[in-house]
C-alpha cells in the first residue's frame, strides 16, 4: 500500500478504482469519438501525497490533454478523493514508472511510441479524405440580429461588422476577439460568415471565400493531412481564402508543426492582403505561442468582449424571452440579471430551462418556479462571491484599509474606493440594498443607491476609472 508524504495513506486498490470511475465519468462527458482521440491514452501510474501521477505517451498528447481537460480531470479527482490536489500529467509509457506500487492498464493497451506526434492521433472520420472540410457548421442563432449590443461588446461587435463589410480593411486585420468564456467570440465569428455567405448569395457580387473553425480542428486536420500526406493540398485549401476564421486560439498549443504551420498560413494570408480573425481566452501576449506569433496576432486589431453589465444582461434576456415567445415576468429576468453574472451561455441556459419547464408544465413562469427549478444553479452563484471578498479586493486595489469600507471617513481617497466597493456589491452578489448598507458601517440604503448610480455615471465618462472597476468585477469573478 502506497505511503503518502503527509501520512495518510492512499489505498492502492482504491484509487485504481477510482481512476476507472473517473475514466468512465470522462468518456461519458465527452463523447466516444474524443475519448478515443485524446484520453484513452492515459495511464494512471501512482499517488504520492497530495498528488496523482498520469502518464500520455506523447508530449503533444500531454499538452493537448493538459491544456483541455487538465481542469476537469483534476476536478473529478478530487470528487473522489478529498485529499488529492493535483493530478500530474506527465510523458511516459504505459506501465515504466511504478510509483508506490499502483500502476494500471484501465487505459487501454494500444499506446504507440512516445513522441511520434500525429501518428498517435486516430483521426476516425478522416482516413481517406482526399478534400478537407474547412468549414465547421454554422450556428442559425449566431447573425448579427441576434447579438445584443452593449457597453461590453459594442466595440467587437462593430469590429466584426466592419470585417464582414468590408473584408482587410485597413486596421482591423487580424481581428483579434478576446474576451471570457461565454461572452460571444463565437457568435460573432458565425456572424461575420453568416454575413459573407449573405453576400455571396447576392447576385452581381464577386464572392469571398471564407473559412471558419476551432484552433482544435485546425490542428486536428493538419495531422490528419499530415497522416494522409497532403499537407500540400491542405495548404493550398487555406490559402485560397479571403477570409481566415480560428476560433479559441488558446488551444493552438505546443511548440510542434502546427503551430509553425498556422504561423506560415497567416503570414501568409496576411501579406497576401486576405483577412484573418481570430478568438481566444487570452489576450496576444498571454497566449503561449511563439513571441513573433504573438506579435503578429496583437498588431491588428484587439477587441475586447468585457464582462457583462446588469443592462447588458438584462437586454439580452428580454430579447431572447421575447424571440422565444415566452412570457417571462420583468422581476424575473431582473433576478437573473443580478444572480447569473458569470456569462452570457448561463443566463442563455437559465431561461431556457425556466421555458422549457413553463411549458412542459403548463404553468406560468413566476419568482417561486424560477427559485424552483433554477436552485441548483443559483446556488452555485450565490456562492460566488462575498461582500467582505468585495471590500478586501477593492481596499487591496486602491491601497486603503479593509476597515475604511465600514468608516466614517469621507475623504475622496477612501470614500470613492467605497463607492465602487458598494457598486460591486450591487452587481456581484443577490444582497439587498440595506443589506449592503448594513456591511458598510450600517450605512443608509439611500447611501448605497447614491454610490451606484454615482459609480455608474463615473464609469460613462471616465475610461480610465471604468477599466478599474471592470477589472475589479473581471478579478471578483475569476
Ligand atoms: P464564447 O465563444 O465567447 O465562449 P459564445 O459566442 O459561444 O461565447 O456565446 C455563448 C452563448 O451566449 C451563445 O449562445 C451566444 O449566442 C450567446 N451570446 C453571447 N453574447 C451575446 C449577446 N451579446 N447577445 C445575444 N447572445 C449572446
Ligand atoms: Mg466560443
């Protein structure tokens, strides 16, 4: 039986069982044709301490599994396993190492020489393909008519407009999405081909090509060329379009051929005056890429999508409840404008439950049913974050005592860092005005209304003050 660091001890025959429940639980969540492609590959080698030890036969493999469901693995790991706190994912075979006694083939015999990149990679829809598929299907909801404009994604929103309009216009090539998830990179990709595939449509127009789809596909059909060798053919493809579209650029990892491929296809393109737009998580520099990647990619231009706003939200949810054509009461979309503050697809699935049941049920949408069916969710959120976790961030932010927020002090240094400390609290949790006020030195509710509504006018004509607090909410939420 392995011994951990801390004493405790991992019971072999335990965590093997374990890793097979965790292994069936990610077969399930992601579907036959993942599993088979990224996860079967996966050796469970041992536990020492707080850690768990997984073996993948190659680097690519390690990074690509790492960077995509490292997160989620590490999670179901400590669903069994309380003391477990990390899950390591390292190259190596199948059965080298055997640490502390646990070693195990749940993941499958088939395991191919270590760093032998593509070959690994079964690619099951692929084998003989002769022409690629560069196009991923196009989401119907996903136009520029079904976007809700806002203070948060105005300015990507008029980014990809003037990119659908006018392909390579000066300045805006690449276009570099860049915003959380859920926010609408994706949607508004699909827009911008929803709009080209509009205009080609119409008669008299010389047509644009265009290409859209994920970082994951691109590298997924290049190693598929690759294994089919015709990477000439895949290039020739790429390059012939006017318009590039890659989604979540983060997963464009390694520092392996496709990364260098993507590189020589944008420059490419680029200098060829054909348009690129791009997505991703991460801003250009915090990407991992190759710096001179990164510094072609921020050179265009970057739109950030923020954080959504209580307004933004807000609209949104109007809009989608009246295209659905349900009727939702105003104080129940306000309630979920307040309560669901993390993305715009989870206030999407919210409502679309609340409609789904109203009409499965035949009964009318009210605070009660939404508490009803929405618990699990907007538990989860209330759980989210705290006003003593507003006051400390924001005290911490503008360098003022946590003590100040409850003071009785009313110079400006400390009196406006409480105002937004206030305004978060508005935005960020499902507390009550006096509620709020109580938390900051029993002030009057009256007081906390004045600092929202004085944050916000703030916050309209003071770019750099808006910054603040946006990245304020953007750190509370994270
Ligand atoms: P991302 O790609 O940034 O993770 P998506 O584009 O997939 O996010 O958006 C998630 C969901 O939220 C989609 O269903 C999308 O239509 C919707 N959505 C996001 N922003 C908006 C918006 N401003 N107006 C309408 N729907 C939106
Ligand atoms: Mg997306």
């Amino acid at each position: 039986m392995p011994r951990t660091e801390g004493g405790d001890i991992v019971d072999a025959t335990n965590i093997t069982e374990q890793w097979a429940r965790i292994i069936d639980r990610l077969h399930t969540e992601v579907g036959d044709v993942e599993y088979r492609t990224w996860l079967r590959q996966m050796t469970l080698v041992g536990a020492e301490g707080d850690e768990v030890t997984v073996h993948l036969p190659t680097r690519f493999l390690r990074d690509w599994v790492s960077a995509r469901y490292g997160a989620r693995i590490t999670a179901l790991w400590q669903a069994e396993e309380a003391a477990i706190r990390r899950c390591e994912l390292r190259v190596g075979g199948p059965v080298a190492q055997v640490v502390n006694g646990v070693a195990s083939h749940i993941a499958g015999p088939d395991i191919a020489e270590p760093e032998s990149l593509p070959a690994t990679i079964a690619a099951p829809e692929d084998r003989s393909e002769p022409k690629f598929e560069l196009t991923a299907a196009l989401d119907a909801r996903f136009t520029f008519d079904g976007f809700v404009v806002g203070k948060p994604n105005e300015f990507a929103y008029a980014c990809a407009e003037r990119v659908a309009q006018q392909p390579s216009a000066h300045g805006f090539n690449p276009l570099f999405l860049y915003g959380g998830v859920g926010l609408g990179k994706t949607h508004l990709m699909h827009a911008i081909a929803w709009e080209l595939t509009k205009r080609n449509e119409t008669p008299g127009q010389a047509p644009i090509a265009f290409t859209y789809m994920s970082a994951e596909k691109f590298m997924y059909r290049f190693i598929a060329a690759i294994r089919s060798h015709s990477t000439m053919e895949f290039k020739e493809q790429l390059r012939n379009v006017d318009v590039l579209m890659i989604d979540d650029l983060q997963f464009l990892i390694g520092k392996d051929n496709t990364q260098e491929e993507f590189f020589h296809t944008f420059n490419y393109l680029v200098e060829a005056g054909k348009q690129i737009v791009v997505s991703s998580d991460k801003s250009p520099s915090d990407l991992t890429l190759e710096d001179r990647l990164k510094t072609r990619l921020g050179c265009g231009m970057v739109a950030d999508l923020h954080t959504t706003t209580y307004e933004l939200r807000l609209s949104i949810l109007e809009t989608k409840a009246a295209r659905a054509g349900g009727v939702v009461p105003v104080k129940v979309l306000e309630y979920l404008a307040h309560k669901i503050t993390s993305n715009v697809r989870e206030l999407e699935g919210a409502l679309n439950r609340l409609l789904a049941h109203a009409n499965l049920f035949g009964r009318a949408i009210t605070l009660e049913s939404t508490h009803e069916v929405l618990h699990d969710l907007l538990k989860a959120h209330d759980r989210r974050v705290s006003i003593d976790e507003i006051q400390k961030k924001v005290a911490e932010y503008y360098g003022i005592r946590v003590s100040d927020m409850s003071s009785a002090r009313r110079a400006r240094q400390v009196a406006r860092p409480r105002q937004v400390a206030m305004y978060l609290a508005k935005q960020l949790t499902s507390r009550s005005l006096p509620e709020i006020g109580k938390k900051f030195g029993n002030r009057d509710h009256t007081t906390v209304m004045h600092a929202v509504s004085r944050v916000k006018e703030l916050m309209e004509r003071d770019g750099t003050f808006a910054e603040d607090v946006d990245l304020l909410r953007r750190l509370l939420e994270s």
